[in-house]
C-alpha cells in the first residue's frame, strides 16, 4: 500500500500513551509524520479528516478497561476514507479489557480499517511513592517492543496492494463493553504548602478543572482522575488524599505487580 502521511493521534495526560504511540510510528518508518495531540480541551474541538493514503496511529489509555469516555465525541467525529489505522490501548498493568475493541471498532465506524491493534502497559496514572503500580512503563524493553511492532505494521502494509484487502483484525474484548465505573468521588487530591501557584497543573488538565488563579485544588465536576497534576507537578506539591481513589491505588500496588508484557494483534 502507498501511504503517504503517519497521523499519529494520542490523548495521553501522563505522557504513557504518547511514549508508545511514538514508538510504533518510529518503527513503521516513514518521514511524513504528523502529531496529533487531543490530550488538550482545545485540541479535542479540531476534527480529523485521514485520506486512503494515510495511516491513522491512534492511542488511548484505557479508564475502567474503556475508551475514556470524553474522548468519544472527537473520536466519532473523524472523517476517514477506507483509511488503515493501528489502534493502541496503554493500561496500568491491570487488564485492558474491552478498550482495544472499542476503539477499534469506534475508528471502523468511522472509515478506518484497522491493520494493527496493541496492548502496552504505562505506569499507572495512580502510581506513587507508597502505591508504586508499573512504575516506569514503558521501559526500554516496551519501547524496542513497539518499534518492533512498528517494523511489522509495515511490513504487512506492504504486502497489501489497497485497503480492501486488509483482513477483518481480531482483537480481544467483550460486548456489550464493560459497564463505565461510575461513582468514585474526584474529591482525592490535597495540594500542600509547597505549591507556587506556578499553573502548570492548570496547563496540564485535559479538562480545565483546575482554575488556579481561584483555586489550586481541582473542580471534582470535570476531574477525570488522570493525575497529569499530581505527576507533572515541578513541586510534588499534589498528592493523593486519604480517598476511595487512594484505595483503589493501593489495591492495585498490591494486586497488579507481576509485570504484563505488550501484546499485538495483526
Ligand atoms: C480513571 C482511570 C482508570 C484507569 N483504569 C485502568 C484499567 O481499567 N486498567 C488498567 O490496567 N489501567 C487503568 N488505568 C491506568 C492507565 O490506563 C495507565 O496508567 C496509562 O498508562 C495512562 O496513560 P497516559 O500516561 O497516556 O495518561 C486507569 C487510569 C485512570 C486515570
């Protein structure tokens, strides 16, 4: 197949999915790549529209072994022309559930045909000192993984005269997806005195919860629970309180440590 363009779009609050993204186009190996962030509110408001002679890189960090739900309004408003995508899912070491699926078939619906699909594995976006959970994936084995990975998305496109020839991808996962956790309280951030009300936690939110000029601590409402603002703090001025979140942290840190390794789907 004649690709012309890598789009490789990523919403990646922590920078895990980022990491893995980059990695598997630098594998496909192909000059013309073009980065799409949507980890930004603003970002999300710009629509997509992929060509026949692009390859779409997608990648979501899985919330709740889903897609994260805000994502879905940009994700269905892509516009794609029996455009090849590769369709990674980043998760914490727990499972990834029905989230590869899901955006799989979420980017189908949209035009794309998936050629590829991944699960790799990021330090948990509930990681920390007392509740460590993947702490630093990926590693440098991921990253040779997912170039790998890239070598091989290549290599199978390739071999393909056209789109229309790209066998039907299985991917693992369950219908009706998994039922979205609800319920758990965003109210488990605690700012210490340490903070400079330097605003990059504001810069950070991919759902402009944080209003520092009024308010350092985080509008629960829009929280999402990413902890961008406690991990991209300069200060380690944000921490995670005494909080059902908190719990679920140190159930994973204690449930989840046998390291999982990527798995590919192509
Ligand atoms: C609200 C929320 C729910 C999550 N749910 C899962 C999950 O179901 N399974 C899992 O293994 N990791 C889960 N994670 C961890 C993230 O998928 C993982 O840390 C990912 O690497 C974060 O991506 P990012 O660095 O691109 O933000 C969750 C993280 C958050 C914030």
């Amino acid at each position: 197949m004649d690709i012309q363009s890598v789009k490789v779009a990523y919403f990646s609050p922590t920078g895990t999915s980022k990491t893995v993204a980059q990695a598997v186009a630098q594998g496909i190996g192909l000059n013309n790549v073009q980065q799409i962030d949507i980890t930004q509110p603003g970002a999300r408001k710009q629509p997509l529209k992929v060509a026949s002679n692009d390859l779409l890189v997608a990648a979501v960090p899985v919330y709740a072994g889903r897609v994260p739900g805000l994502l879905m309004g940009w994700l269905q408003s892509i516009e794609a022309d029996n455009t090849p995508c590769v369709c990674l899912a980043v998760y914490g070491n727990r499972e990834f559930d029905d989230a590869l699926l899901e955006l799989k078939e979420t980017l189908e619906k949209q035009g794309c045909k998936a050629v590829a699909g991944a699960g790799y594995i990021g330090e948990h976006s509930f990681s920390a000192e007392d509740t460590p959970i993947a702490v630093s994936r990926p590693d440098e084995n991921d990253l040779k993984h997912a170039r790998a990975f890239g070598a091989k998305i290549k290599e199978k496109l390739d071999s393909l005269a056209s789109a229309d020839q790209i066998p039907a991808l299985e991917v693992p996962g369950n219908h009706p997806y998994k039922e979205m956790g609800g319920g758990i309280s965003a109210d488990f951030i605690e700012v210490s005195e340490a903070c400079t009300q330097c605003g990059i936690c504001e810069d950070l939110c991919p759902t402009n919860a944080i209003d520092y000029e009024n308010d350092v601590m985080v509008d629960v409402d829009s929280c999402i629970r990413c902890c961008a603002c406690i991990k991209g703090c300069p200060e380690n001025a944000r921490s995670m309180k005494a909080s059902k979140v908190k719990e679920i942290a140190k159930w994973l840190s204690d449930n989840c440590k046998e390291p999982k390794q990527p798995v590919n789907f192509l």
